[in-house]
C-alpha cells in the first residue's frame, strides 16, 4: 500500500511488512478484492519521511470482499518503509 501511495518516490525507499493482523468475518470463496487507503495525514509523514529519507512505520486499515461486495475479513498491515542506503 506505502509503494502504491509513493509512486516514483518508492525507488528512494525500502519497504518492509512488519506485522499483520487478519480477523475473518464470514466464508469466503470465489474472487476477493482489497481495499485499503492512507489518510491524507499518513500521506503527508509518509511524504515527508521520504524527503528526509528518513524511516517511518504506518498501518494501514484493509477490507477483503467477495465477488457480491459483502466483506469477508478485515487486516490491518503495519509497514515499515526506510530510505535505500547508497550503493
């Protein structure tokens, strides 16, 4: 999610997935969907984490739906996203 929120930004940067969480709310089969977003505020540090090339960690809320759009589990994923070390 941090690498699709980054963009270009995201070749400067190391993301890594630190924890997750998953809680199921009913059987699910068939095509399933994700949907997560950043608020403008994780936006925000994000972008100026990268700026600074500095490391931040954020997490981000994920709903997983099946094919009718009824959701079937939500996560959380926690990542960490740090600066490229020169080569």
């Amino acid at each position: 999610m941090l690498v699709l929120e980054l963009g270009a930004a995201a070749r400067d940067a190391f993301v890594v997935i630190k924890k997750g969480s998953i809680e199921y709310l009913a059987r699910a089969s068939g095509e399933l969907t994700t949907e997560a977003s950043l608020t403008q505020e994780q936006r925000d540090r994000v972008g100026q984490a990268v700026q600074d090339k500095s490391s931040i960690e954020e997490t981000v809320p994920v709903s997983i739906r099946n094919a009718e759009g009824a959701e079937v589990a939500r996560c959380e994923i926690t990542s960490l996203l740090r600066p490229r070390r020169p080569k």
